[in-house]
C-alpha cells in the first residue's frame, strides 16, 4: 500500500461533493466519502489496477457516482488529481500538480 496524497484542488472537490450531496439527502453525503475513500483504497493498493487515462494518470470509479477519481502512480506514493464528475471537461485538471 503506497501512501496517498490530495492536491489541495482534489480535496476542495471532495468536500465540496460531500456537502452538496449532504443536502440533498442527510447520509448521502457520508456514502459519497465512504465510496470515493474505497476507490482510492484501491488506487493506494494496487495503483496500476485503473483505467490508464490522459497525462499519465489512471482512473478508479466510486460506486453509485458518477465520478472517477483521477490519480498518478508515483514512486514513493499516489497522488491524487480530481474527483472529477463525469459531465466535467475531461482534462479541467490538467494543470495541476
């Protein structure tokens, strides 16, 4: 299990999704985490298991989202890029990191 790090743009996303889906429904919010925390526990374990993607990334899908979690496999850890909504532009993220 390699160590997992957000950029900063990554995390904003993430709690950001937790509220909206929060107010939309109390416990929806704590699914969303629950679900994007599990895509990445994967992405950590076993980081070349994602769909290869653009700019060296992969993708991990959360379950009942329509989000990917978009992150790079690097040496000494995997870092997080997007929690992107799949209605966004592809590559929004791209300057990141």
């Amino acid at each position: 299990m390699k160590p997992v790090r957000f950029l900063e743009e990554a995390q904003v996303e993430f709690l950001e999704q937790i509220g909206y889906y929060e107010a939309q429904h109390k416990g929806l919010g704590q699914r969303f985490r629950e679900q994007v925390e599990a895509a990445v526990g994967l992405a950590s374990t076993h980081p070349r298991l994602g769909s290869p993607w653009k700019l060296r990334t992969h993708r991990v899908f959360p379950r009942e989202f329509p989000f990917a979690v978009v992150y790079r496999n690097e040496t000494n850890e995997v870092v997080i890029f997007a929690i992107a909504h799949f209605k966004r532009r592809p590559t929004y993220w791209r300057g990141r990191g």
